[in-house]
C-alpha cells in the first residue's frame, strides 16, 4: 500500500512540474518568467515542495484505505492539491506567490488532465514494475489449490498467479491446471517464476508435505503463507471453514490488552463525549418526529451479548412500530422490514437511531468499534451451528465494525457466519489506526445510504 502511494506521489509531483511549465507556456512570453518568483527563495521552495509531497502521500494512504478503485488516484490528486493549496496559501499568503489566481487555476485544470489520462496509460502497465505486484507459487493440490489460485487473480492486482506445483496426484481436479514440476523443484518454479511468495494449500498433509523444499525456500528469502494467511491478507477476512482451535492459540495477534484497551477505552470515552455534545442539538428534532410519526416511546431497550457473553442493556431510537414483535417473537431484522415506521427508514439510513448508544459506550458496556451485540436468543442457536462464533465476545460489542463497513446487511445464518469472518478478522489484527479506518469507511457508508 504504502508503495503503490509513494508511486502515485512521484507521478503526481512529476505532472505538477509539467503543469507549471505549460501554464507558463500559456501565460508568459518566455516560460522562464515564471520561475522569477521563486529566484532567491530557497528555503520558501523546499518548504513548499516538502508540503506539497507531504500532502500528496498522506491523502494518497488515506484515500487508499477509503476508496481502492480505479478512480482513488484522481481522487487522492484533488483532495491532496487543496490541502497543499490550502496549507502554502497560510504560509505564504502576504507574498507574490499567489497572485495569480489563474495561474494556479490552470496549474490544476492541466494537472487534473494530465493525471487522468498518464494515470489510465501507467495503470495498464503497472504490473510489470517490480515490486509492486507479488508474484504467487501454490503448492498443493485440490479444490483448496484451485481456489487459492483464484483467490490470487481476484486480488485487484496486488497478487499474480505464476505457477502451480502439484504435491499429491489425483487429487487436483482440473488438468489444465496442472504443471509438471517434481515437488523436490519448487525452489527452481519459484525462481524461474521470480516469485516472491508460495502459498501452501494442501488438504491433506499427512500423505505428503514437501518439508525440505518448502524450508530451501522460506531460507532463501521467499516468504511462504498457508492457505487462511494469504486468504486473510486478501480479502481481510478470516477462512473459518480451514482453521482449527490450535490456531486462534499460535496465530499472530488477538492482543487487546494492556496499553491497547486503555488506549481504545481512552479513545470511547474523549469521542463518544464529542459527539454527544455535537448531536444535542438535533436530539429534540428526531425526538419530535418520532412521536409524530407513530405511537409509543422514543427510546427502545433491548437486551443484547456484549463482552465475556454478559447480558447489557442497548439503547437505540425507536424506529419500528411499538411491539413489533407481539406475534412474532424474536426474529431477524431485515433491510426493508415492514415494522419501520416511516421516520423509522430515516432515522435507519443516516444511523442516527444509533446515536443512544453513545451513552452505552459511556457506560462501558459498548465500544466504538466493535462487533455488533446480538440477541442471547439469536446468540445460543449461533453459537450451536457457527465455528467460532463465542470468539467474537472476546471484546466489547460496537457501534460500528468492520462487518458493518464491508458487509451488506445480513438477516441470516449465512450471513452471520460470513460477518464472523470479519469480526475476528478485527479482533486479530486490533490496533486504533484500525479503528480510525472503520470510522472513516462508516462515514463513508453512511453517505451512500442517504444518497440513495
């Protein structure tokens, strides 16, 4: 990531030089007349290409998180060009740098086309520059191997399937995909393929694990993953269906202790006062439109599973009709359910019946951040049919978490089952620069929702 963003800075800051020089181009007699305002101005230079860089990287990495597509280059450009913008206007704003206002209009007007176009050129190319995309070996055999390999091609690019060596014959089911390679020339593929990555996906170990081979390899500077690792790097999701007990216990991470949850209890309280104190004033408005729209009480209380499987009390804006679930019982919550009320779809879409919660997580039975609690009578038929499933109240339940942000609305056990995968995925890799991402893409959520 970091390195696809230091590429997309050195491109950037290339088009703004070729941008400066065509505006001079258009705007002078001699295109030299432009640097004139920078003769004899060292220290204002650096200054202002160090923020300039700056800028670009930082909103380059952040943009990256929030949207990866196609387009997250040009977007990255504009907002990273009215930071700097922004930042050398208060630096500099009693010199003549800024002077001409259509000169810099037009420095961005070309730096924009420019990117566009170079962008969408360099894009087609990309894979082929060292470094950038990682070239993957799957070792192994059977439908695990065939996915692991698919899994590589639908990696938007980060990964590139170069060669597949067989441990075990007879069990990998497509021949097309077969390679005849002895399993003792794994480190000969691997280099002949300039691999910098071999991802071992057997079904079977027992029978044969190319132990020797594997080892030369890892000892000669070529990392070696295991199916649920490379399938976790991927789609930052955990592969339940291929995990065992064994390895929630050797895994890497799951470490919210210590400093980590001070740290993040530090972070629910400071921001859960925030917002308290910047929602008030729109508390009596939904307040009011909630008893306008049906009868019945503003708040709805409901008991949820939060940390440690104890039992809490949450706390949401109502935004069904009053005893909704008289006949019914308790059942799943759908994306259009026909119990919410009108201003119940509103209050829904914006997540602004969420907003009670603030207090809950005042209180310490709620986070931020952090798996959505459940009902205990959802909770004890879960806990029967999904693996895993008690592992997810290892911490506090939240507002918000990385099912909700990368996860559709789920009204099922299929759906809680894949939401699992991303819960854990969230508690194994815990750190605040997570949070702060999860924040961000709920944001951005959010807007979709109303933009709808």
């Amino acid at each position: 990531m970091v390195a696809i963003a230091s590429v997309r800075v050195f491109k950037d800051f290339l088009l703004l030089v070729l941008a400066l020089f065509l505006c001079s181009v258009m705007l002078y007699n001699e295109p030299t007349e432009m640097l004139a305002l920078f003769e004899g101005r060292p220290a204002d230079v650096s200054v202002l290409i160090g923020v300039i860089l700056v800028s670009f990287l930082v909103v380059h990495i952040i943009v990256h998180y929030l949207a990866p597509s196609r387009n997250a280059g040009a977007l990255g450009l504009v907002i990273s060009l009215i930071v700097a913008s922004n930042m050398t206007f208060f630096i500099y704003w009693q010199t003549d740098l800024f002077k001409r206002l259509e000169e810099m209009i037009l420095v961005l007007l070309c730096l924009f086309g420019l990117n566009h176009t170079l962008w969408l050129l360099f894009s087609s190319y990309w894979r082929k520059i060292p470094g950038l995309v990682h070239r993957v070996i799957i070792v192994g055999n059977g439908q695990l191997a065939q996915d692991m390999r698919l899994l590589a091609a639908q990696s938007g690019g980060r990964y590139e399937f170069k060669d597949y060596v067989e441990c075990r014959s007879g069990d990998f089911a497509d021949p097309a995909a077969q390679v005849d390679h002895p399993t003792n020339r794994i480190l000969e593929a691997a280099r002949r393929a300039k691999a910098s990555k071999i991802v071992v996906s057997l079904t079977e170990r027992r029978a044969a694990f190319p132990l020797q081979e594997i080892l030369d390899c890892k000892l000669s500077g070529i990392e070696v993953l295991e199916a649920p690792e490379f399938y976790e790097r991927v789609n930052q999701k955990l592969m339940l269906e291929k995990i065992t007990p064994s390895w929630f216990i050797f895994a890497k991470g799951f470490k919210i202790i210590g400093i980590r949850r001070f740290g993040k209890r530090v972070l629910d309280v400071i921001l859960s006062l925030i917002g308290i104190i910047l929602v008030s004033p729109i508390l009596p408005l939904v307040m009011i439109g909630i008893k306008l729209d049906s009868p019945g009480p503003v708040l709805f209380k409901q008991i949820r599973v939060g940390k440690g499987d104890k039992e809490f009390i949450i706390y949401k804006f109502r935004s069904m009709r009053q005893d909704a679930e008289r006949k019914s019982g308790a059942v799943w919550a759908r994306e259009n359910d026909n119990r919410i009320t009108r201003f119940g779809q509103f209050l829904r879409k914006s997540r602004i019946d969420e907003i009670p919660q603030l207090f809950n997580v005042l209180m310490g039975s709620m986070s931020l951040i952090g798996p959505r609690p459940e009902r205990p009578e959802f909770v004890r038929e879960l806990k029967k049919i999904v693996p895993y499933y008690a592992e997810r109240h290892f911490v506090k339940p939240g507002i918000t978490g990385w099912a909700q942000v990368c996860y559709p609305y789920g009204a099922s056990v299929e759906d809680a089952f894949e939401k699992l995968r991303y819960d854990l995925y969230y508690i194994k890799n815990y750190s605040l620069w997570f949070d702060f991402r999860i924040m961000f893409k709920t944001v951005l959520v959010m807007l979709k929702k109303m933009g709808r």
